[in-house]
C-alpha cells in the first residue's frame, strides 16, 4: 500500500462522515449524562475531571474534523523547468556518517538541482567532502535564529534557485524525491509542498517506535485533510518551498518551530500549499529518552510561543479553517497539564476519601461505550489511509510514551509564560543509546504517590469508588514505570533475546509474529467494513439498554420476589371400602403395575372426641415404611348432636382436650404430616359450614387455635393444609400465611355428571383458584383430591392434558394426589348415576410421574452435645441497631464511605448506641468494622445465608462454606471490638415445609460442625442464632438449642408481631434470649418492667434499592432523623419524651382521574389548632413531595423525586392506584422530618 494512497470515493466519503456524526451524538449523549448535578461529588475534584474530560472530547473531535475531508493531489503537468536548491545542515556534534549518507543520497536525485551544505561548525572534513563531491558549503560566524538562520544564510549568500527543498541531515531521500514534488510549482499560487516525514529506525527502540506512531495518523488522514482545508503543516524535514514566497516572509521564519512558523507567515500572506502523501525521504527517529524529551520540549515550547506571541498577530490575515488549525494544534501540549490533573485526581481521592463524580456505574458505562466505539471504530475505518498497512493499529506504545512526556510539555509551557529559553540537551552521539536517568524522576515520583495513594486510601476507606480510584491510580503508576523501563533501554538493540534464547524458539517467536500480523490484519479488514453497522448497533444498544435502565428502575421496575424451593409430590388416595382409610398393600400392587412411587398416602379421619385413644399410629408407620409422607383430612364431624356450631366450640375451647391428644400423638410421630383440617369449609354438604356472616372468622378463629395447640405440644413437623371449595370468597376464609404451609384444591372432573351437564379441562377447573390465590398467598399447592371419571372413556385424555397444563402454566402446583377410589357416593345433585359410587381410578397414574420428587432421605438426627458453658454478651447493654446500608451494594443507592459512616457513627453516639449488627460479606466490611472501632462501638457480625442455600448438597461444598466462616474470622480478629457473631436461621424464607425439616436438619448438622471448631479457636467469642419471631419459635428454640453450641438467641420481630408474644418468648426460661431486631414502636408496646437491656432495633435507615424501599429505618433517605429516632432516644433515656410528628396531610383532588391528566396536589398542616394549606402554611415549614411506586401487592420498589414546595403537580400514571405520595414535612426548628402517605385518588361514594 505505500505511496499509492487514494483518496476515498463517494461512498467511503459518505462513510467517515456518517460515522463522525454518529460519535458527536455519543459525544453530546455522553455530556448530557456527566454533568447531572446529582452525580457531582467533590465539586473541585468534578471541576478537574471536566476538564480533563472536555480536553480529550474537544481533542477527538478535532481529530475528527481532520478525518473528514481526505484528499491526495494529483501530479500536474510539469508546465516548465525550475531551478531547484537542496539545502541540509549540520551543527556540531552530529556524526559524520550520517550527514555523509544524507549528502551522498542527495547527489543521487535524478532532478536537476544544486545541493548546499549549511554547516554551523566550518568543519574541514566536510568542507573537503562537499569540494570533493560538487556540494556548495556554506558557513558562518554565528548561530543566531538557529536552524532557521544557518538556511537563511545559505539563502543569502549561494543559493538562488526557484525551488528551495530543507532536508534534516538525518533524512535520506530517494533518488526521485523532487518528481513528485516540483510540478506542484507550476501553479504559481503554491508556496510550499510537504511530504510525509518517515523513519527508518522505528525498530531500533521502543522510544523510536512510539515516537513514529505518534505521526502516523497526522502524516496520513489528517495531512490529507488539511490539505482540502488549506492548512497544509510545514514540517522542518523534506518540505520544499517556493523562493519567491520564503523571499516575501524575509526567508525562513527563525524560532523553536520554525517550520510551523514559516507556515504561518506564508499563509498570512496568501500563498497556499499542497500535501503529497508519500515517502520520498526517510530519517531517523528519536531513539532515547533524552533525545525524545528534548525534541518534544523543543516543539511544546516552540508552539506556546508561536500561540501565544505570533498567532494574535497573524489571527486577521488567516482563513477561517486556517484560525481554527492554528489556534488548535499547539493545544496538544496542553496533555501535560491534563495528565498531571489525570494522575491528581486519583491520589487525591484516595488520599482524602472522595470522589469527583458519584454516579451509576453501570450508567456511566452505557453512555461511555458509544465514544469508546465511536473513537475505536472511526479510528479503524480511518486507517485505510495512513501511509503503510504496517502503520495501522492503535499505537500504544506512541500513547504510553505521550504520557511520560507530560513533565516536558509542563515545563514548555511554563517557560513559555516565563520566557526562558529552554536549557540545552545534548544531542546523542552515533550509536550511543544511554539515557539520564535524571529525566524520570518526575515519573518516580507520580509512580511512587500513586502506589502509596492505592496503600493508605484503601485502608482508609474501601468502597468501589475507591478500588475503582485505585484501578486509575495503578494504571498510571503502570504507565509512569513503563516510562522507567524506556530510560533502561533494555530493548532490540541489547539483543537480549538474540543472545539468550535459541534459534528455533526465536524462529516460533517470529512465525507467531507473523501469523499475529495477519490476523490482525484479518480482523482490521473486517473490523473497517462493518465500522458503520457496528457503530450504529453500539449507539442503538448502549442508548436503548440505558433507556431501558432507567425505564426499569422507574415505569419498569420488577419487584424481586424469593421462589421457595420445594419438593414435588405424587400422591394416591386408595381405599379398599367406604372408610376414609387405605390398603397399603393394594397401594404397593398399584406402585408395581404402574411403575410408580408414591411420596403421598392420604387418608380421612372423622372428628371422634369420645375415643381419644384411638390413633392410626401402625397406618401411618406403614406409611413411613414406603418412604411416603401421610397426608391426614381431618374431619370435624360433630359426635355430638346438639353441637352445630362445631367450629365456634373448637375456637372457644370446647374441644381442647381432643385437639391437644390428637397434637401428642403427631408430635410422637415425629415425621412430617400434612393435615387437612375441616377441608372445603365452604361447602355446604358439610355440617362444619354455616351460612352465617361471621361463619369466616369462626373459621379462622378455630383453625388457629387448632394451630397454636400443635405447637404447644411440640407438633412442629405438621403441615397444615388449607383447603377450600370454590375459588369465590375464599380469601375471606384465610388465616395467615403464618397459619398455612400449603393450599389444597379439589380438582375433580365429574365430566357428564357436572351439574349443568357441560364437559370441562382441567384449566377451565383450576384457573379461578390459580387466579385468586396469586393475590394473598406464595404457599405451595397441592391438588389434594384430583381425577376424572371415566364415563365417556375420555379420561386419559383429559389427565394427559391436565399434565401438560401443570408443567406449563401452574408452576405453583407442587403436590398431584390422585383420588383412586372407586367408593365416592359424592354423586352431583340431580344427575343420573346408576351406580352406588363414582368410580376415579385410573390405570394411567405414570402420566403424573413427573411430581415423583418426594421429602429427602432421612439423616441420622442431630446428637445433643452434652453439657453447655454459655459466653455472656457482657454484663453492658446492649443499644443496638442493625446497619444495612450498602447491603447488596451492587443494587443499593447507598455507597458507605468513611465519611459517610462517620457521619452515621457520630449520630448513633448521640442517640446512644453502643453496638451496630450488619451482615457481612460486603465490601463496606472494613469501612464498617475499622470505623466502628475507632468511634468505640461494638459489632455483631453476622454470617448471612449463601444466596441459594442448600445444606443437602456434598460436603465439599459444605466444607468450603465453612471455610470461608473461618476465613472471614481471621480478618475479624484484628478488630477489638467485636462483640458476638452471629447466624441466620430464617431457612423458611428459601424452603417450603417439608423440604424445610430436611434442609434445616442438614443447616444444623453443619452449624454444629462449625460452631464446635469455631468455639474450639475463638473459646472468648459469644455466638448468637438469629430466628423470626412467630408461632414456631419457641419449640424450635428448644429443639435446636441442646444440639448448638450457641450463646444467645436473637428474635427477629416484624412490627405486625404483638407485644405478648414477644413477653412470653422473652420471659419463658434459661436459655438466653434478646431482641436482635425490632421497632422502636413494638418497644414501646411492652410492659415497663420487661428487661430492655439488650436491644436492637430493625434498621438505622430508610432502605433503597433498585426494585425495593423500605422505611423502617431511623433515619430517611436523605439521612434526616425520623420520629423513630426520637422514639428510640426516649427508650434508652425515659425522661426524654419521644418528639410527635407534625400533623401533615396532602389535599388530593376529588374527582376521578385519568392516565396523563396534570392535578395538583397540596399541603395541609395543623398548626396552632386549625388545619391550613397554601400561603398560610408559614415560610420557614419545607416541603418536599415524592412518587412511591408499588407493586400489585402494595410493597414499594421505587422513589422518583417530583419537587418542593406547598403543592406539587403530578402527571397521573398509568394503573394509578399503584402510586403512593410521600410528602415530607421539615419543620422551622428542626428535630425531625414527618412523613404522609396518600393515594393519588380519592375514594368518591356513589
């Protein structure tokens, strides 16, 4: 490809121009997003950053304006001859070889023409050589104006030609250099033509490389623009001019950049020049450190002086595109300052613990990958005109050594505001590649802060905007090193690897080179056609995904809802008479034609209270032995006449006796049991229904005293079924998901003998109850009486649809128990049956084979460890509350710096807190644990559940979450001031009974491994088990505590949880209990007398996460003490009266709403005993209204800020009802915020 570069056609055109515009709309997308001023963190820090920023934004877009207009002049006509100078210099010092090459190569140009030697040094030898080979050798007495007046000397004194060609004396041209060139003069109008400037030594060094991939980008596309703008560069090396023109400048414009400003001159005066693309000469490259540093401190100083001195002067004279390239390009030296401010902003972060921008990461990065692509791809497509396919590529060497240049280009434009001239480098002599190691230092320097900013900023506050500080700051300390290694010079010309590795590895190392090369340039080729699609789909996706980003976290926002695991279950109903009871035997037979398991064996008991003895006790020890679970429908049928109110008694007590045997009896059995107690209390073929309207609350009333009686008597492996008949009105039935560990539905497809005669699926069965359930309940469902008839021979069809329905649609069936009985006497009322029973079973039970999943294999039972020393939590109180800030930090708004937390910290010593529980795992731990202790406040730390938790699984796995306890115990033991461990044993928030009872049996069993080997190590450290406060908590405390090796239990108790419950658990014995999280308000609810010495509450803030709020904390969103506070203040010290809330409500509009309708909604405060609103409400009272987003449940997931003020206007939205406004009240003297929730309408009557 070299020298036969052309310029791009139509389409090419059409191509870069739309890619250009594509990346100034990243660009605009980009600084729309940054410069949010919710994202601004430390203001002086963000104004560094922005300007950084805006450097390398108004960087790239000018590269891309000199992308955007590529042209190669063609070769004229040569119209007449023109005489033609050659001039190169030398200046003292310079070898002697080189100058001579130069001068041979010279002499060898086919194009008639007088070459000059402008020799500073008036050296002998080559005056000799110049008489010897026909060279005019020009001298003088003095250096003034440097290079530019050893030419113009030259010009005055010898030289006359029309032409004037300067050549570096390191550059050799090829013998047809001036063909190219010198028809371009045929238009008088040209001053000069410039050619690339290549190198030839760019494998010599490292420093040589990166020194030409500096230029090749400017020396391809961007000349060749610059060309179609008429604002062509003169370069010092291989530019020819016109003599007229340099004659109308007075010669050869003198300074550091003599070349840019001659140019500057000739255009001022209104010559023009052309910019031939192609390698007539070949120089050398700065191949050290020092010569590099000098070139480039040279051309820094050189461009400040021609900007700041020249341009102004010039500034009228110049084109528009001209102004614009002047003014421009020296800004490229300006790098030095932006890098330093690169390196500053890093250190300094870290350093204080700040940070300039707080943003969404995750935003930041959407909006930032359309200009990382956009620059990429541009870069790409762009790279089919530089001037050799080895040039392509990203030059990161040239980019790395750019950066370590950043002292030097400080230091031009610092003695250019000073104006001084720059101190003098020596230039290095032939084949002497050492390097002053003096000229890092600078580097060292910004190496060693940042390493020592990356030690003392993470220790002093780790969060991921300081590791990512830390990222920054070690990628510069990388690059600075990468200078270092430059200064060594342990590169090519050591021969390091010529001389240590042998031929045939250097032969590999050169073949995979090779095949790098062309893979690369594989992928360039493909990489450069589809630039533009791939642009386009970058913008496309980053602006939609980021779109959709916010679009989830606000009018798509998903709530998270935890799937239980369970187990699925087959199971058979299979009585041999009219009974209620099973065959077992019968039952096996089944299992063996069928190819079956049955995980379920369900039999009917009646209400007996007159023989209490009698229990199915060897039934349902065969059941065991088929390694089912029973399930037991308990009928309250009345046994005595006069009671047909059978469930108001049992709520009332009348049957306690009864319940309570019954209760022994399963508590004996010690195995998981389903019981479906008072099934389809809704139908009135039963005597246990009544039709009265309080008939759902007897209901209820009787099924939770029946299960608080199996609890009491340690029943604790009962499941209880709640089974209604008709999907309509059940919910008015339901007790509680606290009172319900699964939902029974009886499925039966009486087909033909339906009442109304009409034939139904299986999904027109289900779907109402499906539908209902969805809206009060996540418990499992097990369709407790299933089948079809047989009477139209259609029943395999309709089970096998049935099936196919279950696996696809109504995922929360879990349990199938097929009604296998051929005795039902159930027969629908007015429809025919001839026969004395409804015949259900089937032959094709294997269709259901999928549920087969049954209860896990049964464990040797957990041993008791004997005897038990408990370690005290210490005789101090406890003022606790639970720090969930930064909690899944990757999905929370809060980030918990050190300053953050200190201010927190210092909150909770005014309030009276002595100790913070937090789950860890996170990656505030060390800011949590570190600060806590400096502030002297205690910790409980507790291990959290694994996100998918399963204590069933190999003991490997199980082995290596011990591990990781130990692990963390390790990093704990530094710190003084933690107080206790903790673990959870909420395992009912991931498992459903009965998969429960295994899962927590296989929990225990690794508890208790662990516990032992952590009380074997830490023998001082206290070890608290965390439970929910609920019905099961008492026996599960003392079933599980003789099996622990544990301290203290803490209670987690909700703020629906009464205040009796709380006294009874507390107040019930020895083992040690404390309230571990709890409300403020609960606290206030209990008797004075109770012992409140160990307390924590619930949450010290108010929680937001992407898809989830809570306002539980002490404190809101905005960190501002809430009621809560003060109520918490008051508890711990009872002569300070917890502070009311303001009295605040919000005025809503009375009339019904419609999705997109602007209202207006308003304020309303009682204050001194009247209710007012608008410009009555006092100046000094703030205002500020928020839009709660809920899900159908009504739990919030989301908050979007509407304003401030008396009154807001809210646009309604769609499914309204959904919303909630939160105003906030913040008084004159300010104690803290009152908070009101309303809904956006109002209920209007008919």
């Amino acid at each position: 490809m070299k020298n036969n570069i052309k310029e791009p056609n139509k389409a090419e055109e059409r191509t870069i121009k739309l890619l250009i515009v594509l990346g100034l709309f990243s660009i605009l997308n980009f600084l729309f997003f940054f410069f949010q001023p919710d994202s601004w963190g430390n203001l002086l820090l963000f104004a560094l950053l922005m300007i950084t920023m805006l450097y390398s934004l108004v960087k790239k877009l000018y590269m891309w304006y000199n992308y955007s207009n590529i042209s190669v002049p063609e070769t004229p006509e040569l119209e007449k001859e023109f005489s033609v100078d050659i001039l190169t210099t030398y200046f003292p010092g310079e070898p002697y070889q080189m100058i001579i090459t130069t001068l041979e190569a010279i002499n060898r140009i086919t194009y008639p023409h007088t070459a000059y030697l402008c020799d500073e040094a008036n050296d002998p030898f080559l005056k000799k050589f110049c008489e010897d080979n026909g060279i005019v050798h020009v001298t003088r007495n003095n250096r003034k104006d440097a290079k530019a007046g050893n030419i113009n000397n030259a010009l005055r004194k010898a030289a006359s030609g029309d032409i004037c060609v300067v050549l570096d004396p390191d550059h050799i041209p090829e013998p047809d250099f001036l063909d190219e060139i010198v028809p371009h003069f045929s238009d008088p109008e040209i001053g000069f033509v410039q050619i690339v400037q290549a190198y030839y030594n760019t494998k010599e060094t490292l420093v040589a490389r990166g020194a030409a991939e500096q230029t090749f980008q400017f020396y391809g596309p961007m000349m060749m623009t610059l060309n179609s703008y008429g604002t062509v560069n003169a370069i010092g090396a291989n530019c020819v001019f016109r003599r007229k023109a340099l004659d109308s400048i007075g010669g050869h414009s003198p300074g550091l950049c003599e070349d840019m400003h001659t140019a500057m001159n000739l255009y001022s005066k209104g010559w023009k020049a052309v910019y031939v693309p192609k390698i007539l000469a070949q120089g050398l490259a700065p191949s050290n450190l020092t010569s590099y540093f000098k070139q480039q401190l040279k051309w820094s100083r050189g461009t400040f002086d021609l900007l700041f001195k020249v341009y102004p002067k010039l500034y009228k004279d110049f084109t528009v595109r001209q102004k614009i390239h002047f003014a421009v390009l020296p800004l490229h030296y300006l790098s030095g300052v932006i890098c330093l401010i690169n390196f500053l902003i890093p250190i300094v972060s870290l350093l204080f613990s700040t940070t300039p921008w707080n943003g969404n990461i995750i935003d930041f990065a959407l909006v930032l990958l359309p200009v990382i692509m956009s620059s990429l791809l541009i870069r790409t497509y762009i790279q089919k005109w530089v001037i050799d396919k080895k040039e392509r590529g990203f030059h990161v060497i040239g980019g790395l050594l750019q950066i370590n240049t950043w002292w030097i280009y400080i230091l031009g434009l610092f003695y250019t505001l000073i104006d001084r001239k720059i101190p003098y480098l020596p230039t290095p002599k032939e084949n002497e590649f050492a390097t002053n190691l003096r000229i890092v230092v600078p580097n060292l320097v910004i190496a060693i802060l940042s390493i020592l900013a990356i030690i003392i900023g993470l220790r002093r506050d780790l969060t991921p905007f300081s590791i990512v500080m830390a990222g920054f700051a070690l990628f510069n300390a990388l690059i600075m090193f990468f200078g270092i290694y430059l200064a060594v010079k342990a590169t090519n010309q050591n021969n390091l690897l010529k001389e240590n590795l042998q031929k045939s590895t250097l032969r590999s190392l050169q073949n995979i080179r090779s095949g790098s090369l062309n893979i690369a340039n594989v992928l360039f080729n493909i990489t450069r056609k589809a630039a533009l699609p791939l642009l386009l789909a970058a913008v496309i996706f980053a602006v939609g995904f980021k779109q959709k980003h916010d679009y989830l976290r606000w009018k798509n926002v998903y709530p998270s809802y935890l799937d239980k695991m369970n187990s699925s279950f087959l199971g058979i109903y299979h009585p041999p008479e009219d009974t209620g009871l099973v065959n077992i035997s019968e039952i096996g037979t089944i299992e063996i034609d069928q190819n079956v398991d049955f995980d379920v064996i369900s039999f009917y008991l009646g209400w007996n209270d007159e023989e209490m003895d009698q229990f199915p006790f060897k039934l349902m020890d065969s059941i065991t032995e088929m390694n089912a679970l029973p399930l037991i429908t308990w009928e309250p049928w009345p046994s005595r006449t006069d009671d047909q109110n059978i469930l108001q008694t049992i709520a009332n007590g009348g049957y306690d006796p009864y319940i309570r045997q019954f209760a022994k009896n399963l508590a004996t059995y010690d195995r998981p049991v389903f019981l479906r107690f008072a099934h389809e209390f809704d139908n009135p073929q039963y005597p246990w229904f009544k039709s009265t309207p309080g008939f759902p609350a007897e209901f209820k009333s009787a099924w939770k005293r029946l299960h608080r009686i199996l609890k009491e008597e340690a029943a604790n492996k009962v499941m209880m079924v709640w089974n209604p008949w008709r999907a309509e009105g059940m919910r008015n039935f339901y007790p509680g998901d606290e009172f319900v560990d699964w939902i029974g539905v009886t499925l039966l497809n009486y087909g033909p003998l339906h009442s109304n005669g009409q034939y139904y699926s299986f999904k027109e069965l289900y779907q109402n109850f499906h539908d209902k359930l969805f809206w009060f309940t996540r418990k499992p469902v097990m369709l407790a009486e299933f089948g079809s008839v047989d009477i139209d021979g259609r029943q395999d069809e309709w089970l096998k649809e049935a099936a196919r329905q279950l696996s696809k649609e109504f995922e929360e069936v879990k349990a199938v128990v097929m009604f296998n009985s051929a005795y039902d006497n159930n027969i629908p009322a007015g429809r025919f049956y001839k026969e004395e029973y409804i015949d259900w079973t089937t032959d094709s039970l294997g269709i259901f084979k999928s549920f087969q999943q049954g209860y896990p294999p049964v464990n040797e039972p957990t041993e008791m460890i004997g005897q038990k020393s408990r370690i005290s939590l210490g005789q101090d109180s406890i003022k606790g509350v639970i720090y969930k800030k930064g909690l899944d930090w990757r999905d929370n708004y809060y980030v918990v710096t050190r300053k953050t937390f200190k201010k927190d910290l210092k909150l909770m010593k005014e309030l009276g807190i002595n100790t913070i529980q937090f789950t860890g795992g996170n990656i505030y731990d060390y800011n949590i644990l570190k600060y806590s202790e400096d502030a002297g406040i205690k910790v409980i730390y507790q291990f959290g559940l694994p996100e998918d938790p399963n204590f069933l699984e190999d003991e490997a796995a199980l082995n290596d979450l011990k591990q990781d306890v130990f692990e963390k115990l390790e990093d704990l033991a530094e710190f003084r001031n933690l107080k206790a461990i903790s673990f959870d044993f909420q395992l009912e928030e991931y498992f459903n009974k009965p998969l429960l009872f295994a899962q927590r049996d296989g929990y225990l069993r690794w508890l208790k491994n662990t516990l032992i080997e952590i009380r074997a190590n830490y023998p001082q450290l206290p070890v608290v088990l965390n439970l929910k406060l609920n019905s099961e908590t008492r026996n599960l405390i003392s079933e599980i505590d003789p099996k622990l090796p544990v301290d203290s239990y803490g209670l987690i108790v909700n703020e629906n949880s009464k205040a009796e419950e709380v006294v009874d658990i507390v107040e019930s014995g020895e083992i040690p209990v404390f309230l571990s999280s709890v409300s403020p308000k609960l606290i206030r609810e209990l008797p004075a007398n109770l012992d409140k010495s160990k307390i924590v509450f619930e949450n010290w803030q108010d929680e937001r996460k992407s898809n989830r709020l809570s306002f539980d904390g002490l404190l809101d969103f905005e960190g501002r003490k809430k009621s809560r506070f003060t109520a918490a203040r008051s508890i711990w010290n009872p002569s300070e009266k917890p502070t009311e809330d303001l009295t605040v409500r919000i005025l809503k509009p009375a009339i019904p709403l419609l999705t997109g309708e602007k209202l207006v909604y308003k304020a309303y405060l009682f204050h001194n005993n009247n209710w007012i609103s608008g410009n009555k409400i006092p100046n000094d009272y703030k205002f500020e209204w928020s839009l709660i987003k809920n899900d159908i449940f009504g739990n919030p997931m989301a908050l979007r800020k509407l304003g401030t003020g008396i009154s807001v206007e809210v646009s309604i939205p769609e499914d309204y009802y959904r919303y909630q406004l939160l105003l906030t009240a913040v008084p004159p003297d300010y104690n803290h915020v009152s908070r009101t929730f309303s809904t956006l309408n109002m209920h209007l009557n008919p």
